[in-house]
C-alpha cells in the first residue's frame, strides 16, 4: 500500500516516531550541554524522516546496522529508550556496559548490529547477516544505513560486490545529507549520486526526497519486498540535509546560512504534519497528546540514565574473550597490586 | 616566539617546510577550508591553495595510495588521518605498499611521505578514537616511527620527517595537543629521527617512555624526588629507529628499568626494549624490567573505565617502588 493511503494510526504513528527522535536528541543536546556526555554526540535533526519511513517496514526477525546518525533507528527497532540513554551517558545499563560511546550500541535479541566509528564497514558485515538469512530460507532483511561520505571507502564497494553477487536480502540505506564532516559533497564524489553505483553491483539504486517520510516509505516497501521474495539487494538514497553540525562541538561555519535557511523549509516533521493536518485529520491536540507521551518517556529515560551507576573500573578487563578462557589481562596495578613482588621472591 | 601548543607547533612545521619545499602538500579529510578536525591545517589552504592542500572524501586507502604515488613522482605528501584508530582502513597500502617500496626496487624507489595521526586515549574517546597503534608499524620493517611529547619536538620531529627519505608515521597524541606547550626558537631546526632525550638525569632508576605517558612520567618523578630517589627519563620520541645507545648507557648506569607507555601491554614497545635489554645488558640488571601498560583490553569509553585502564602516575610510582625495594 503506498503510504499516503496508509491507515490514520500507521500514519500517526510515523510522525510519532520523527517526533520522538528530535526529542529525544534536543534532549541529549541539552545533556550535552550539561556535561552529563562525555564524547561527541551526532544529531539527525532533519534526517528523521529516513529512519521512520524504512524501519516501519521491518519485522523483529529483521537486522538493522545503523550509524552514528541513526538515534531513530534504535528507537525504531525497539530499544527501549532509558536504555539507550544510559548507553550514551556511559552507564552500567547501557548495552556496551559503558565500554564504547554514544549510539556504538548493539542488540540481539532486537537485532541490531552496533556501530563502530569506522565508516561504512559494518556495509559488508551486514551483507553477511543478509548471506546468513539466504543460507537458512528465511525472508527476513538485513538493513544498512551509511552516509554518502562513508561511501567512499572501499568497504562499501566490497560489501555491495558481494551482496550483489549473491543476491542477498540486502537493503542498503544511503543518506545523503550533503556533507561529510566538512567536506560538501562535491568534494567527496564526481558524481551526483550514491544511487547511481548501484547499477554497477548488479542491484537497483532508488533516489528519494529523504525529507518525506512517504517517498522513503514507499521506496523501502519495493526493496523490502524484492529482498524478501529473493530478488536481492537495493540501494535507497535518500537526500536529505544536515541541519545540525557534524557534531555537537561543530558550529559549522562551512555550511553557507542561506543553504542552511532553505532546507529548513523542507523540514520534514513539518512537511509531514502540513500533510496529516490537510489528509488524516492531524490536529494541535493530537500533538499535544504525542508531545505529552513523548516528554514522559524521555523524563524518565533521562532520570533513568542519570541515576543508573557507572561500571567498576575493574569491569574495563570483562568480555575481551568468553569467561571461561582463563585469559587475564596484564595489568600492572591489577597484579602488582594483588601479589606485591617482595624482593627475594622471584629466581632472577 | 610566544608559548606555543604541540598542535600549533605542528601546524607551523607543515607551513615552513611548505614554504621551504614546493613539493611538499597535505592531503587528507577535511584539511583544508575547515583546517583539519584538530585544527592542525588551519590557514595551510589559504595561504598554499587547493593544489597543495588537498581535500579527500573519507577513503584512508586512497589517502595513503594516492600520497605514494605522489612520493614516487617526486613529491613529499603529508597524509593525514583524522584519527590514528581509522589507519586500519589504509593499513594494506602502509604496510604492504609504502614500507616495501624501496626494498622492492632494489633502492630505486624511495617513499619519502609523512602520515600523520593523532593518537592515544585520555578524552573519552572510545574505542574508536583513542588507540596508540604505533607498534604495529614499529614491528613493519621499512617504515619509521615518531611519537612527540612536546611542542618543540614535535615541530623538530616533523620537520625531520617531512625531509627523510623514507617514509614515517608520526602519531600525535591528542591528549597533548594543547597540554604541552613552551617557546620555540625563532630559527629552523629539525630534531633527528631515531635520538631519545633525556629528559632528567638521574641515578637509581631508568624510566623509558614516549608520547602522553611522558607527562604522568614526569608527574611520577616529581613526587618520587621528594622520597630522595634519582630517576633518570628518557623520552624515546622515535619508536623506529630505536635510539639503543641512549637507552645502553642509561641502564648500564642505574641498572634498573621501567618502561612505561600507553599502549596495550603486550607486545608493545616496552616489550621489545626488555627483550633488548635481557640480550644485550643482561649483566647490568639488578632486578626484573618491569612494564607499566595499558590491559590487552580494547579502549573503554566511561571514564571510570577510561581511567582504570589508563597507566598513569601512581602505575608509575609503584613500578619504582617494586624495584627500588626488590
Ligand atoms: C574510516 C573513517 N574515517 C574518518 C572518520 C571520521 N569521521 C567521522 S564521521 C565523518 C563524516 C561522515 O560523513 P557521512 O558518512 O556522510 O555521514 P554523516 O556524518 O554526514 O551522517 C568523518 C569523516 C571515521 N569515523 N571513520
């Protein structure tokens, strides 16, 4: 069904998830802004509608790999969001156990593969889940998000090759927001598209307005249904922009204001809202109500967060190999501190 | 001159050698318009241009590749990578590409390029932006490697790298990019690749370091001189070549050893200077070498964690202690 003839509460409930994203992340900026984060946070805001649109099609038996700009992704996929907010504060509670920073996060039993900072190679790992689902005759999906900069790196070409080659149930999820760090798109390829490559690994490339949720849940339902029925891997662009700096510590200077003004109108929570409003009815007290339920959940992520402890020190050495490998990490303190070396002991 | 930061040390040495050298230029992700993500490029494009400072989609393979290429053609590229983590991605034309070339064609072919990265921990970075990899290509023959502690060296270092023939990793530890700082000289001078400096005298004990671990060195020293020991520090500055008749005359003088660095405890460097030692100075030791290191764990993020793994001054302290009462 395409998606503007979608039901009101599956309509509703993608804006809904949009919403919650940009909150939850102005809640983070926020929290950053207090010295509760210690790294660097990456916001989305503006890119919303690109985890809404393509994870609203995906069953619990499906994968994710998201990245670093994906905060609405996990929501998506079901982490609970006290979770996540203790993940991103470097708390016990989080699923890295506060081992690794911000959404560098990962889950099972939701099953999603957690990002590294290394751009676009978890592009390959997800191709092997997707390789894994083929194996077993299964049709579930595998999904992986990068950025237009991240693919530029070799990763993306080997791991599109190999999902292209066996037909993998592989969606992969482009989000051009037009700038890598600094570097404008023009400089990070001669040609307009990520899309366009596509073609090249023997697979379909979609380019869609990214800041309407619809196009980009309508260009995710054919690739969904092709992966699911065996016809392998597709390649959805979605253009879009980024709003915010890199990061939070980024004032980027280098994105020209008028740019910056112009995207502004095609804000796609706005745009959504201007076409619920006119179509299904959407109105301020329904928002209201979102705002509301939205505002709780995350009073109470952030106490949550807040008030969950940090992990030992000590659990630093845990989870380098399974427990029982009798593997101990060589820390000075650690053993000097446990067994102090009194001269005469050793057999020099 | 003014005090000035390791990074700003580092920004001046690309600027004069670039100034010195038409065929030296800088490449790598957003160093140019923007300066680098540390800032270390800040004002190379304006005042050398698109030609010579060279913006790269985020590709470290191509970075590295291309900047060997350009080595071969008679160019002197400094490559940067904007964190020392994500120097796996251009791994294979470092090691097999760069460090080989030379060998491969009988000394036809030098690679005469600098790659550049920050390293190391100590700003919650995660396990992404905190590694020091350095023995890594410390252990790939053809390939030097330098680790600055402060801004004088490291502007001197990176000088010397930019004029040597062969090609050099130069990794800069974040955690003092804006800690360290003091007056330069006015004039051009290059510090060698390949010589330690002693950084203090000293009688009873030699502590060998590098890179951020020098800072908590000398923050151990002070203390333990308040005890009357006399510890003699060496910063290595070069991993490769290793500087052996200064780290020798050292050990041969105080007959005990610390060797203190941040990266994961084995097969780190200190472990290759023990195993030296045990060959060549076995008769001048009083007691075991011991190692202050990081856990063989990968870099946590939480700063409890962050902190726990970290070697750090009382590590330090305690490593003396255990050999001055052994
Ligand atoms: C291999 C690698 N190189 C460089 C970086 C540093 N870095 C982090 S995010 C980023 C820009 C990413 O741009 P893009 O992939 O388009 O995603 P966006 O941040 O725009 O969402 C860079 C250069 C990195 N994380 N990994």
């Amino acid at each position: 069904m395409a998606a503007k003839d979608l039901p009101k509460d599956k309509l509703f409930n993608l804006y809904y998830n949009m919403l919650l994203t940009r909150q939850f992340e102005d809640r983070l900026s926020k929290l950053y802004r207090q010295g509760k984060i210690f790294g660097g946070i990456f916001l989305s805001t503006g890119q919303e509608a690109i985890p809404a649109g393509t994870c609203a099609h995906l069953r619990d038996d499906d994968v994710i790999s998201p990245i670093h700009r994906d905060l609405g992704a996990f929501l998506i996929k079901g982490m609970d969001p006290k979770i996540l907010m203790a993940q991103i504060l470097g708390k016990a509670t989080g699923p890295s156990k506060g081992r690794d920073s911000f959404l560098h996060a990962g889950s099972k039993k939701l099953g999603i593969i957690p990002p590294t900072s290394i751009l676009a190679s978890t592009i390959p790992i997800a191709a092997g889940v997707a390789f894994t689902f083929k194996l077993r005759g299964k049709d579930s999906v595998a999904v992986s998000y990068f950025g237009e900069g991240g693919s530029n790196r070799g990763d993306f070409h080997e791991g599109c090759n190999f999902a292209g080659i066996h037909k993998v149930p592989l969606v992969l999820i482009c989000e051009n927001n037009k700038y890598a760090y600094s570097t404008p798109v023009e400089k990070e390829m001669a040609i307009c598209c990520v899309s366009y490559r596509a073609e090249s690994y023997g697979f379909q490339g979609l380019l869609v307005d990214g800041n309407d949720v619809l196009a980009v849940y309508d260009a995710m339902q054919i690739a969904v249904e092709r992966a699911r029925a065996g016809g392998g891997p597709t390649l959805i662009e979605c253009m879009t922009y980024r709003i915010r700096g890199h990061s939070e510590h980024d004032e980027a200077k280098y994105q020209p204001e008028a740019e910056k003004q112009e995207w502004k109108k095609k804000d796609p929570i706005t745009r959504f809202k201007g076409f619920l409003t006119e179509k299904a009815g959407f109105g301020e007290s329904e928002e209201e109500e979102m705002l509301k339920r939205i505002s709780a959940i995350l009073d109470e992520a952030a106490q949550f967060a807040l008030d969950s402890p940090f992990p030992p020190g000590e659990s630093a050495l845990e989870d380098v190999f399974a427990p029982d490998e009798g593997v101990r990490s060589t820390h000075l303190t650690i053993e000097s501190r446990q067994k102090p070396v009194v001269s005469g002991e050793t057999n020099l | 001159m003014p005090e000035i930061t390791m990074l700003e040390a580092i920004r001046l040495a690309m600027k004069e050698e670039m100034e010195r050298d038409e065929s030296v230029l800088v490449l790598g992700e957003d160093v140019g318009i923007y300066g680098g993500a540390f800032r270390a490029t800040e004002g190379l494009y304006d005042e050398f241009g698109p030609n010579r400072v060279i913006d790269t989609p985020i590709s470290e393979s191509a970075i590295v590749g291309a900047a060997l290429g350009m080595a071969i053609m008679g160019y002197r590229p400094i490559a940067e990578i904007q964190f020392a983590d994500f120097i796996t991605c251009g791994f294979d034309q470092i090691v097999n590409q760069t460090a080989t070339l030379r060998y491969r064609t009988g000394g036809e072919m030098p690679a005469p390029l600098v790659v550049r990265a920050p390293s190391a921990a100590g700003v919650h970075g995660g396990l992404y932006h905190s590694q020091s990899p350095e023995a890594w290509f410390a252990h790939t023959p053809g390939l030097k490697v330098v680790v600055p502690s402060s801004a004088y060296d490291a502007k001197g270092l990176l000088k010397a790298a930019i004029r040597d023939d062969d090609p050099v990793i130069f990794f800069e530890p974040k955690f003092l990019y804006r800690r360290a700082k003091e007056n330069l000289p006015e004039e051009d001078y290059i510090v060698p690749l390949g010589k330690a400096k002693i950084l203090k005298e000293g009688g009873d004990v030699t502590i060998i370091t590098y890179g951020s671990m020098v800072f908590h060195c000398r923050s151990a020293i002070d203390k333990l001189e308040a005890e009357d020991l006399s510890i003699e520090l060496i910063d290595l500055r070069s991993i490769m070549p290793l500087d052996k008749s200064t780290i020798y005359d050292s050990v041969k003088k105080t007959n005990r050893v610390i060797l203190a660095y941040e990266d994961h405890k084995t097969l780190g460097i200190g472990a290759e200077i023990a195993a030296l030692l045990s060959e060549e100075l076995f008769e001048y030791l009083d007691t075991p070498i011991i190692r202050v290191a990081a856990p063989d764990t990968p870099i946590p993020y939480s700063p409890p964690l962050e902190e726990f793994y970290l070697p750090n001054e009382q590590d330090v302290i305690d490593a003396v202690h255990r050999v001055i009462e052994y």
